[in-house]
C-alpha cells in the first residue's frame, strides 16, 4: 500500500483555503477487506486529529468513507487494480470558520458511473430498483444524506473515476463536535 500523510495545524493567512488543515491518501486492495480498512483508517485519522470516535463528525464522514469505498470495491473494481481514498479537512475559504471534510474515493472503472444523480440529490431509481426491503443498493443515498454535496469527476491521472462527498460543520476546533 502507498500512503501520503500529511497533517498540519497551520492555516493560511491570506484568506484563501489552504492546501490542507489535514490530509491523508491511501491505496486499497479492492476488496471488501480493502473497504473496512479504508473506513477504519478514515475513523482513525480523525480521531487523531481531534474529531472523537463518538463525534458525529468521525461517524458521519466514517460512514460517508465506508460508503465509497464499498461502492469502489463492489462496482469499480477492475482485477489486478486498487482504489484510492483521500480525506481532507480544509478551512472554508468564505470567512465563516467552517470546516470542509472532503472524501474522495478513486477507482480505474470509467464505465460504471453511480445511478443517483450528481449534486447530492437521489434521483429516480437511486436504489437501483433494490425495492424497500433490499439489504443492499442504498449507499449513495445515505451519501447524500450525510454530505453537505457529493458528485463524480474522471480520476485525474489515468483511467477511472472519482466519487467525491463533501461533509461541512459549522466550526473550526476538533473538540467541537
């Protein structure tokens, strides 16, 4: 696995977003393995820097990891390739001191877009006709619960696609939440 750490408390002063209050990237394997790792490295990291295992913000933007990297695994999965997550926390950069989770989980399936619509909103079908009782089909729509927007860019460098979801809370100190 390749992994890129970098955590830092300094904010920029000239008012725009900076690079990153905190950031952390992983590579999985895709597999379902890969997925709880990737949700509990998610959980961890958080956790570290200041966003309690109890938060809602560690259990909201975990939950939004573990989605992502599930659908990455179960719908994006290409033999002999692995997915990528990203987490970053940035100042907004309007001036309001809000925080900016952002998640974004990458896989080398282009093919195989999401079925809800981008922006957040389920569209018609978003369950993937999963039907009211089905255990499964239902992540992206607790993605969009969950997140203050979310949507789908091609992944940068190579083949593939990028799911992202954005979590936004109101405050800038970790014991906040």
């Amino acid at each position: 696995m390749n992994s890129t750490v970098r955590s830092s408390g300094a904010f920029s002063g000239i008012g725009e977003t900076p690079a990153g209050i905190g950031e952390f990237a992983m590579r999985y394997t895709s597999t379902p393995r890969g997925a709880r790792l990737a949700r509990r490295l998610t959980s961890h990291r958080l956790d570290e820097w200041g966003y309690a295992y109890d938060g809602e913000i560690n259990e909201s933007v975990t939950a939004i990891a573990g989605e992502l990297a599930a659908n990455a695994v179960r719908h994006g999965h290409v033999p002999g390739r692995d997915f990528a997550l990203r987490l970053t926390v940035s100042a907004g950069a309007d001036g309001t001191g809000a925080l900016r989770f952002r998640v974004e989980v990458s896989d080398t399936r282009s093919e195989r877009l999401s079925m809800a619509t981008l922006g957040g909103e389920a569209g018609a079908g978003a369950d993937g006709g999963a039907g009211a009782l089905a255990e499964n089909g239902r992540g992206l729509l607790i993605v969009a619960r969950l997140a203050a927007g979310w949507g789908v860019v091609p992944r940068p460098g190579g083949p593939g696609k990028t799911v992202w979801a954005e979590y936004v809370v109101a405050t800038r100190t970790p014991t906040g939440d």
